[in-house]
C-alpha cells in the first residue's frame, strides 16, 4: 500500500471521526454518514493490505522456483 492511499484512507477515517462528533449535536443523518466513512476507510486498508500481501506471496513463489532450479 502506498503513503498516498494510507494518507487517502486515514483522511476519510478522521472525516468520519468528524462527521460522527457533529452528527451527535446535528443530528443522526452526519453520524451515520461518518460511520459510514470510518467503515469505508476500514475497508480500503484491509483491501490494500490484501493486495500487499499477495504481492509478497508472489515474490516468495518466485524465489523458490529459482531455489529449486538452482538445487536441481
């Protein structure tokens, strides 16, 4: 995961933090809209996460194949 999309995802995060502080004096409308974005926040890290994760997965496939040629 980039330093941009963290900085993305941590801005809608503090956004619905936001949005959930306001709708508590507003109205229920601005809070369920800030969870909402705090899920959504959540969600981006998790799938970026994932992404990394199976980047690794790949790269370490690939240094075994290598290992194991070299050994054969």
């Amino acid at each position: 995961m980039t330093k941009r999309d963290r900085a993305a995802n941590k801005a809608l995060e503090l956004k619905g933090k936001a949005e959930v502080k306001v709708g508590k004096v507003v109205g229920k409308a601005i809070q369920a809209k800030g969870v909402a974005d705090q899920v959504e926040s959540d969600l981006r890290n998790v799938g970026q996460d994932l992404k990394s994760a199976g980047k690794d997965l790949k790269k370490a496939g690939q240094r075994i194949r290598t290992a194991t040629k070299k050994a054969s």
